[in-house]
C-alpha cells in the first residue's frame, strides 16, 4: 500500500481551504450549504497527487467535521435543552461552531496580510548606526534666565506679519518700493542700541514700523545678524510677554 502524503503549497490549512471555496462559491460564511462545500473539499483533496504526510492529519479532521455537519443536517432536527427551564429550548446549528473558527481565522489571516505589507514597506528601510555626540555636548551652551530660542523669534514675527494683514485689510493697498536693505537696517538698528543703557531695551515688535512684508523680513534678517554677532540678546519676562532686545555691552 503506498504511503499517504498530502501537500498543498496554496494554502495554509483546511480553514484557509475552505476558505478559499466560500469565496469562489459566492457562498455566505453565516449560512453555508454545507452538502455543497463538503463535496468540493473532498474534490480538491482527492485531486492532489503529491500529498504531505505532516499536514495531511489536519486536512483528513476538517474532512470527518464536515461530513459529520453534513450527516447532522440530513437527520431530523431535534430541540437541545440549553436551559434550566424545560419550556425554553433552541435548536443548535451543527455549522456554528465551524463557522466561528472561519471568522476567526479570516480576521487574523488580514491582520497578518496587513504585518506583511508593513514590513515590506520596512524593509526598504535601513536604520543607522547610533552616531557619537559627545562633541555636540561639549559645546552645548544653555540658555540663561528669561532668554528666548530662535523659534521664540520665529513666531514673534509670524504674529507682526499677521497683524499687518489685518491693517492691510482695513486699508487701502498701496504697493511701494523696499525703503531699507538689509545694511541699512543693520546700521539703523545699531545706531538705536547705542543711546540704550544697561537697564534699557528695544521692543522687538516696534521695530517693524512699515506694513509691508519685505519691510518685515528685511527688519528680522537685521536682527538675526545681530543677534549672530553678539551685540543684541533677546529676552522675555514671561510666556507671552513682549520680546525685549537688550544691548550686549561686552561686545
């Protein structure tokens, strides 16, 4: 007698086989014709010619289980009890605890199609190295008390910038030629902290006096520079007070 192997490279087990009949049968998976679906299991497993003896155990059960289905279903249905009141009885589907495993397996069967995509995707990835900062830590420089980061400045200009267009809704629109460079600017503002003394400061937003965007930018980038240079330090008593530009007398 030759030895009996089952190998079945499509699927990954009976569910999986099945499955894949419910779908090519257009067949309900709550209300399955299980006549139908028994007969094209045993179709697909009698065609195989090469089978595999370590899956075929799992194959030949789901095989017994739906026939067993079948034979229930073809005999009289009899009324189970499945409560202590002997007036109150439900009929038991002999398909519904097969038709929970196939929901089951349905539902982590995505799920697993859905990791796959994900690490495809991840695997275009490639992760670096962890790099060494420790020069980057040696000339960190922390901030002092009540002075501001760039992004302080950033969004200080963002509110000038939002405020001039309202003015600009409310007024007539002129268009006009840049009044200042940058330089300019730089010698104008300078020339500002220079009457200041220690205890006094410019008010960052007073600066920009012209309702115009270039006004605006060119009035920041002087500032930057400044600031890049030392001689400005921007400061702020507290969230959401004025930005106070002070001048650095060391420089």
């Amino acid at each position: 007698m030759e030895e009996l192997k089952v190998k079945l490279d499509v699927f990954e087990g009976p569910l999986d086989l099945l499955l894949h009949l419910i779908k090519t049968l257009e067949i309900d998976i709550y209300d399955i014709p299980i006549a139908q679906i028994t007969d094209q299991y045993m179709a697909y497993i009698h065609s195989m010619k090469v089978l595999d003896l370590e899956i075929a155990g799992d194959y030949i059960v789901m095989a017994a289980t739906l026939m067993s289905i079948k034979s229930k279903l073809l005999i009289p249905q009899v009324a189970e009890s499945i409560a202590t009141d002997s007036d109150y009885c439900e009929e038991v589907d002999p398909r519904e605890q097969l038709v929970t495993q196939l929901l089951e397996y349905r539902k982590y069967k995505y799920a697993a199609t859905v990791l796959r995509e994900k690490e495809s995707v991840r695997e275009q990835f490639f992760t670096r190295e962890p790099a060494n900062l420790e020069h980057v830590k040696a000339d960190f420089v922390p901030l002092e008390e009540n002075e501001i980061t760039m992004i302080d400045l950033f969004l200080a200009v963002h509110e000038v910038i939002q405020r001039k267009k309202e003015v600009e809704y409310y007024d007539d629109v002129s268009i006009t030629a840049d009044s200042y460079t940058i330089e300019e600017k730089l010698a104008n503002i300078s020339e500002r902290l220079t009457r200041l003394d220690v205890q006094e400061a410019l008010v960052f937003s007073e600066l920009f006096t012209v309702a115009n965007r270039s006004e605006i930018v060119t009035t920041f980038m002087a500032i930057l520079e400044l600031m890049k240079a030392g001689m400005v330090v921007a400061k702020q008593t507290a969230s959401h007070q004025p930005i106070m530009l002070y001048r650095n007398f060391n420089k």
